[in-house]
C-alpha cells in the first residue's frame, strides 16, 4: 500500500467558515468543535460580524468569503459548509469559486422536508432575524414562496446576545426564548409539519423545540453530518 498525498490537512473533509464573533458557543454549536462527531477544519472571516451579515446583508464580504472558501480548499477539505444561515446570498457564487461541493445555509433542507411530509403539511422556518431574512436569502436557498418564518427576534435573550455579540449568555433565557418562538410559529400556521432552523446557534436547543412541539426539527447539525457522509462514505468490511 501507497499513500498519496496532496494535502496540507488531513481527516478534516468539511470546511466551516465562521463569522468573526466573541459570543458564547456552547456545545451543539456549529462553531463549538465538541459538536461534531468527526473532525471538522475552521477558518474564520474577519471582519464578519453577527450584524454585518445578519441586520446588513453582509455587504462588501463576498470577496474575503470566496478569499477564505479557497484557503480551505487549498488546504484540504473537500467540502464548505458556514456558521450563518443568512450566508445563503453566496451560495452560488461560493460553489462556483471552490469547485467543491458548497452547503451554506440550513434553509437549503426546508424544500427536501416538504418533500417528506404528508399532504397539507409544510415545514415552517424558525429565524434569529425575520426583519433581516429577505426573500433574496429564501430563493437563494431554494426555499419555496410562502414558506412560513417565525422568529425569536423581540424574545428575552436569544437574539439580543446573538446578534448583538455579547460576551454572555444566559442559556435557560435563550432556550425560552426558542421554544417560545416555535410554539408561536405551530400556533400561528397548524399546517406545519416540521421546522427548519435558519440560525446555527438554535442547534443546542433542537431537542426542546421537538419535545415542546412534537415536531421533527431539522438544523445545520443535522444538515453537516448527512454533507459530510457524502464526503467521506463509510468503508464497510467485506461480507
């Protein structure tokens, strides 16, 4: 046996881009490494701020994202993935860049999970900021048209911490705050049949909005680990 090489890094197929932050990220965080079950290569994109991307639209970052998308490529990885669902806007422009297969956004799953619900049922979106989440980062992501969003914008903590990059977080108030913002959502549209959470940091509480609604709750955790079994398949042994 031969090894081949051609690599910098090694054992990391999925390349996270991060948004430049300092808010806590607690375990089932996309940027908390203990998260994944495999080991994933980080690189982060100075500059890019909870605000700046989320409340701004991310003007002026296409560059450094693409920038960035390519040093992990170049160093290994065979896949990019990134820590904001409003990330969408570069989809496409991030996939034609690195030549390698690009997941930037959650929103991506919600057409898929229609496609796994019975008739008159639909997945409903769960958003850190629907004044910020345009119908651009929707069709960007191939979400359909009408798709409802409800949001934890206006809670208690979730948004507040999240977006305003504090460096503390009261867990049990966030926790409130998501549960609280997909009963509202199942409330408002009783057609829902599962939830899509737009933002990376809702993943810790996934398990409380499924108990809470009794819904199936599909995120970025989720999304990642069926990505990067594509990108590295099992090996089984032979029979």
């Amino acid at each position: 046996m031969k090894a081949v090489g051609g690599k910098a890094i090694y054992g990391a197929t999925v390349g996270i881009l991060m948004l430049e932050a300092r808010f806590p990220r607690i375990p089932g965080d996309m940027g908390n490494a203990l998260t994944w079950p495999f080991p994933v290569h980080y690189r982060i994109v100075r500059g890019a701020s909870p605000d700046l991307v989320v409340r701004k639209g991310a003007p002026g970052l296409l560059d450094a994202f693409i920038e960035a998308a390519c040093d992990l490529v170049v160093d290994g990885v065979d896949g990019i993935t990134t820590n904001c669902g409003f990330l969408s806007l570069f989809q496409r422009e991030l996939a034609d860049a690195v030549q390698v297969p690009v997941a930037t956004s959650s929103l991506m799953q919600v057409a898929m999970v229609n496609r796994l619900l019975p008739a008159g049922k639909r997945a409903g979106v769960l958003t850190v900021s629907a004044s910020t989440l345009t119908q651009r980062h929707l069709e960007a992501a191939g979400v359909p048209e009408g798709t409802p969003v409800g949001t934890t914008e206006g809670l208690r903590e979730f948004t507040r911490a999240i977006l305003g990059n504090e460096l503390e977080l009261d867990v049990d108030a966030a926790r409130a705050d998501n549960i609280d913002a997909a009963r509202a959502l199942c409330a408002a549209h009783p057609d829902i049949g599962a939830l899509v959470l737009e933002c990376t940091n809702m993943t810790p509480y996934a398990a409380d909005i499924r108990a809470a609604t009794g819904l199936p709750v599909f995120g970025i955790e989720n999304f990642v680990c069926w990505f990067q079994a594509s990108l590295a398949p099992r090996r089984f042994p032979a029979p």
